[in-house]
C-alpha cells in the first residue's frame, strides 16, 4: 500500500479578464502570501461549494482565513 496524495488536478478553467483585474487578483494573492493560481482556485472551489438560496456568494474565505 502506497501513500496517498492530493487528488489530482486533471481539469483547467479558462477566463478572460482586464489587465487591471488581473493586477488587483495578483495583488490580493500577494496579500495572502499565496501564488495567484492558489488564490483563485481556493476562492472558485468555494463560492462553488457555498449554498446560495438568493444566487449571491455571501462570504468566501481568503487562503489565510480573511473574508472577502
């Protein structure tokens, strides 16, 4: 029996966004100490497993535990 890892990432999203949005994603990575890609993924994984009764993401936790 081998050790078992983190799943597998096997699945890319692609999205388009301003210069100025990208800037202000890096920045609040930055903020939190984290790559930018760890940052958005851990904010999507949340808003996505999140219950909303009223279609809006009420609160996401920030990779070091800040709410947005």
């Amino acid at each position: 029996m081998g050790m078992k890892g983190p799943p597998i990432r096997q699945k890319v999203v692609t999205l388009k966004i301003t210069p100025e949005q990208f800037k202000a994603i890096e920045q609040r990575a930055e903020r939190c100490g984290v790559r930018t890609a760890v940052w958005v993924r851990s904010i999507v994984v949340q808003a996505a497993s999140q219950p909303s009764d009223d279609g809006y993401i009420r609160k996401i936790r920030e990779p070091n535990g800040a709410l947005t």
